[in-house]
C-alpha cells in the first residue's frame, strides 16, 4: 500500500511539472535573455549517439510544448507586417498564439482547446470569414493512435501488394477488398501492368496511408504534426523542410531563406530542431491515455450501462468503434533520413500512467467520412482533394473534458454535436433525436463517462 501511494505521489509531482519549469523558465529568461532557449534545442545526432534517454527526450519535448516563443526564437516571419493575427495567410500561419499549452489546457495539462482559442486556417490574413476554424483538440493518448495507424496502414499496403503479385502472375485485374482491424476501406482493383484503380476507395487517400492526425485526417505521424503546428501558429520553421527552393519548392516553406538553416529568411537560423521533433514525438507518445469512469452513484451506473447500449443501438458504434487492438506495444520513433538507430519505448508501459490496454478503446475507426453540409466547411482546404464535408471520425476517448465540440467547436454540450451530425450519420443522428428523453440522457451519460485520470495538485 505504501508503494502504491509512493508512485502515485512521484506521478502526481510530474504531472505538476509544467508549473513548475515554467516559473523556472521565466526566471531564467528575466536573468539573462536567450538562457531558456537551451531547454528547447536537441541536436539527432546526440539522440542517433545514444546520449539522450527517453526521461530526457520526454523532458525536451514537455519544454517544448510549454515554451512561450519569442521572436528572439525566431516567433514570426521575416516578412510579417503584423506582430500578431488571429486569421492565418496561407501557408504562412496565423502567429496566434506563444505556446503549445496556450491553446491545449481545457481538461488539463495538454488539453483541448476553448472557444477562444479556435484557430482561423488558411485565410487572407485579415477576414475571419475567409478562414476555416478549428478548435484544437486534446493531445493525450496520441502515441496509441499513431501505432493503431501504422499497423492499420501495413495490413491495407500488404493486401495491396499481394494483389499486384497476383494480377503479375495471372496476366488478369485482380479486385480486393481492403479492411483492418474490422473497418472496411473499400476496393481497389490492380491490373497485370500494375495500373491500380483506386476509385473504389473510401475514407483513405490512394497511397494506402491511415493518417489520424488533423480533423481532415491529413497527417500520419506525431512529429509531423509538431512541426505544421509550430509553422502555422508561431512562424517558426523546421529547418527538415528547407529544401532547396529554386529546384525543390516546398509549399510550406514561409519564405526564401538565405541558407537551410534558415528558410524563413527572418535571421533565426536552427529555430527547430529535428531532434526537437523527436523529442516532441516522444513526449506526445507517452502522455497518458484517455480513461473510462462510469459514474459511482448506483443509479447513475444503471443509467450508464442503459447509455452504453443505446450508443450502440442507434449506430454510433458503426463509425466510432469502441475499441481498435493494438497488437504491438513496442514503438520506434526517428526521422525518415536519420543513420542512428531508432528511439524505442513501449506505448503500454513507458511515460505517464495511467495508459491504454492492447485493446485501445478509442472510439474511433480513423477513417474519413462524409458528413453532410450541416457540418461542412464553406470551401476545400487549399491544395487538397479532401471535400468540404468530409472528416476524420474524431476519437471519443477524454470526450467530456474537451468542451467545445466538432471541428470548429460549434457545439457547447455533447447533444448539441450528436444533432449537428449529417451525411453518413444522419441515420444515428435521427436515431438519437427519436429517442425518449430518458434515453437521451442515458446516452449522454455514458458519453460523460469517457474522461481522463484525475490530478492531484501537489504544492512543489
């Protein structure tokens, strides 16, 4: 019993570390200016050489999302005319806000975001109108999904070879079905020359790639994900996209920097680092997971368990699978260039408790749907193929601590978002509405049920 209280206590003075490095960093910085920016630079090479354990890199990445960049961090663009805007220009972000945690902290630590803190994308830099919002979502539990992803997207890409083997070795168009872990994808059909018709495809792009990240479902892997955040929210580049502009043009770089150091052309060479990525990568990953807490009054958990099978009943499960297994623990992060052996941690066991099972229940089935227009966009992203209707089925797990809901946050309460439901779940939204005001409730009960872990605050 003793050990137990022990090891909660240890978890409960980490989980409080945000506070406390941040009060530190503030004073480091009033005593002598540029001294915090130590706490967010990692060069690849010493995490290839083996120096930085996983503490660390869960130590860098937890400063980096804390970090409040300045422009002496290279904050901003070199051709920005304003010092801040809420609506973004493009590709050149928005420099909304200072920090991660700024816009991640409803619910706790690396938490949703509010209202407020909606971000306007890929706008004209002026008119809130021309943007598309966001309501930024929890960041906990992310590592599970990124693996969940990964092995979803090797069961699709296998089947896919075997069916162009199969049409080489037969000289005839083979048609497959493709599916993981129960969620059906659609058809492709691949023809001896190894022409692959991908117009039978559903929820997934052509390359076969399950991408969980971003409300479109756009992004496959965690460092992938920093890195777009830090471009569009601070103006900070990674210097991994700094190709050579004149005979490799990237449409995310934010400008014509003088060297790969700096892309973005604002004097700040190195502002993020690709160890920062891992780090950040790692840190994500080990953050703890989502939990379900029925309610501990007896007659709250009937109507709990009654909420629990009606979610089934009027087909919220179709889409939001209760759970998705996860049939390897083991995770190895690196870039996708580094000559350094990859970082290796368990996604079970490693970082903040408490953590998922194998039998990850996400509520999800990380595949795009159509929604129908009550809840699209008013136009497609720039660049993409992706409707306006069409979303990620956005995971459930910690739903009742990341208020507002949907994309843009429309929604103050979890019945508001299940009515603004359309397209393919118009079905499950009609069912819902049809029910009983009891029943309704019952549902809402059990949907309040997926949360997160209580913190205890411990004075430090």
């Amino acid at each position: 019993m003793a050990r137990r209280r022990g090891a909660r206590r240890r978890r409960d003075l980490a989980r409080d570390r945000r506070g406390h490095r941040a009060r530190r960093s503030r004073d480091l910085e009033a005593f002598e200016r540029g001294e915090d920016a130590e706490h967010i630079f990692l060069l690849q090479e010493d995490i290839d050489a083996g120096q930085v354990d996983l503490d660390r890199l869960f130590t860098f990445g937890d400063a980096l999302f804390g970090h409040e960049f300045r422009p002496s961090d290279g904050w901003g663009d070199a051709d920005a005319v304003l010092p801040l805007a809420r609506v973004h220009d493009g590709a050149r972000g928005g420099l909304d806000t200072f920090s991660c945690a700024g816009c991640h902290s409803v619910g706790g630590v690396d938490g949703a975001g509010s209202a407020t803190q909606n971000a306007f994308f890929d706008g004209d830099g002026d008119a809130v109108g021309s943007a598309l919002v966001r309501n930024a979502p929890a960041a906990i539990g992310l590592g599970v999904v990124q693996a969940l992803a990964a092995e979803m997207t090797t069961d699709l890409q296998l089947a896919r070879d075997a069916a162009l083997a199969t049409a080489a070795e037969t000289s005839a168009r083979v048609s497959i079905t493709l599916e993981s872990k129960g969620v059906a994808f659609g058809t492709i059909e691949v023809d001896p020359d190894g022409t692959i018709d991908a117009a039978g495809l559903e929820g997934i792009d052509a390359d076969l790639v399950v991408k969980p990240f971003g409300w479109k479902g756009t992004i496959a892997r965690l460092r992938r994900v920093v890195e777009n955040a830090a471009r569009l929210h601070f103006g900070v580049q990674s210097h991994v996209l700094a190709v050579d502009h004149e005979t490799a043009p990237d449409p995310d770089r934010l400008g014509d920097g003088p060297d790969w150091y700096d892309p973005d052309g604002d004097g700040h060479a190195r502002e993020l680092e690709e160890g920062m990525l891992t780090a950040a990568a790692v840190y994500l990953a080990m953050l703890e997971s989502p939990q379900i807490l029925p309610p501990s009054d007896p007659g709250l958990r009937d109507r709990w368990a009654r909420g629990r099978a009606g979610f089934d009943a009027i087909g919220c499960a179709d889409c939001h699978r209760t759970e998705l297994v996860l049939l390897g623990s083991t995770w190895r992060e690196a870039p996708d260039t580094t000559s350094g052996p990859a970082v290796e941690l368990n996604l079970l066991r490693d970082g903040e408790q408490p953590k998922s099972g194998a039998r990850v229940q996400l509520f999800s089935d990380l595949k795009r749907h159509d929604m129908g227009a009550e809840l699209a966009d008013p136009r497609p992203e720039s660049g993409s193929a992706i409707a306006p209707s069409v979303f990620l089925t956005r995971p459930l797990w910690g739903l009742a601590e990341t208020p507002p809901y949907l994309h843009d946050g429309r929604a103050a309460t979890i019945p508001e978002a299940i009515v603004a439901h359309g397209g393919e779940a118009a079905a499950s939204r009609d069912a819902f509405v049809a029910l009983s005001p009891e029943a309704q409730a019952d549902v809402h009960i059990f949907l309040l049920s997926l949360s997160r872990a209580p913190r205890l605050r411990v004075p430090l």
